[in-house]
C-alpha cells in the first residue's frame, strides 16, 4: 500500500478526494496528520500555481507523494472573479456563507440567465523533490437567485445545474461526484498516480 498526502485541512474536500481515489492502492492522509506543517501561503495568480505550490511544499516536507487542488468559481459577469479568491472572497477569515451573501449581493439585479459561471479545479501531483504533473476539470453552470440545498461546502448551495435543474448542494454525493469539476480532475490525477505507482512498484 503506497502513502500519498490530500494537502488540504478541507474536511468536505478531503472525502471527495477520499471517496474518489478508494480504488487505488493507497492510503490516504490528509494535512492535519503533519503537526509540524505551516499553512502554505497561496500566492499564485492561477489555480495551477496555487495546486503546484502546495503539492511541492507538501510532498518535500513529508517525503510522500503529495496531491493539492486549487479550485474556485468563475462568474462570467464578475470577470471571471472571485477565481483564486474564491475561498476568501469575503475576506481572509470569511465563512461559506459570507462568501454567497457576497457573491448574490454583487449579482443582484441580473437575471438567472446571464448569471453563467464555472467551477474549475486543477490537481496537481508532487513528488518529494519537485517533479510536478497536473489535470484540470470543470463544470459549467449558473449561480442561483438564493442558496438551495444542504449538501456539499462552499459556493454549492448557489451553483446552479441547467441539465439537473439542482445545485450541486442539492445532488447527492454520488451524482456530484460523477459531474463535478474536481472529479473530471481526480479522474486526470488518477491516471498520473497510477502510472507514478506502477514505476514505484516496478524499481
């Protein structure tokens, strides 16, 4: 069984990655297994910055392989924004439910319509040492006049699925997980893992 580090103290995120790897011959930890790691500053412009940053980090401190995902909300009328802001849209301290009141208080007065959005997630997979490989994914949708449904984290309860008629908050686990952005990119990161392992396994 290979030992590979989810960089994330994300509980929500950490069982999706969980869910979406338990077919691989891993065993999976998260960040909160690792007293001795600082929070990792997320400087970058880009999603893949952000994701390369915290895989690298991770994976030279534990000498594990490590995998981190930067992913967050595109809202066309906001010129792509909040993006890598995403988290702390509200400010740096800020709750889920912050974030939504200010994403809704920014959209009003602009029909469902012309409210289109996107989530996108980019993984990226760090060995101890630096070696970098990432996959991307994304789900395209429209951001709701009002939260709806009690599933899932973040901006869930607003993201709005024309083809489902739900939001993402709405789907259960197993619904989101065969559309969503992150698992269109855990379905990328799996292939590179398991290619990574084979190599392992065949040294």
């Amino acid at each position: 069984m290979h030992k590979i580090v989810i960089a994330t103290r994300n509980r929500g995120k950490l069982a999706e990655f969980s869910r979406l790897l338990d077919d691989l011959p891993v065993e999976i930890f998260s960040l909160d297994e690792f007293e001795d790691i600082p929070e990792i500053e997320e400087t970058g412009a880009t999603f893949q910055e952000n994701a390369a940053v915290k895989a690298r980090t991770v994976a030279d401190l534990t000498g594990l392989i490590a995998v981190a995902d930067d992913s967050g909300l595109e809202v066309d009328a906001l010129n792509g924004a909040p993006g890598v802001y995403s988290a702390r849209f509200a400010g740096e301290k800020s709750s889920d439910a912050d974030n939504n009141a200010k994403l809704l208080k920014l959209l009003q007065g602009i029909p469902l319509p012309k409210r289109t959005a996107r989530f996108r997630s980019v993984i990226a997979v760090a060995l101890p040492g630096g070696e970098c490989y990432f996959a991307e994914g994304k789900c395209e949708g429209l951001i709701g006049l009002e939260p709806s449904g009690a599933n899932g984290f973040g901006y869930d309860p607003l993201f709005f699925l024309p083809s489902q008629k739900l939001t993402f908050a709405q789907l259960s686990v197993e619904e989101k997980n065969k559309i969503s952005h992150r698992a269109k990119a855990v379905q990328g990161a799996k292939r590179i893992l398991e290619q990574l392992l084979a190599k392992k396994n065949n040294r």
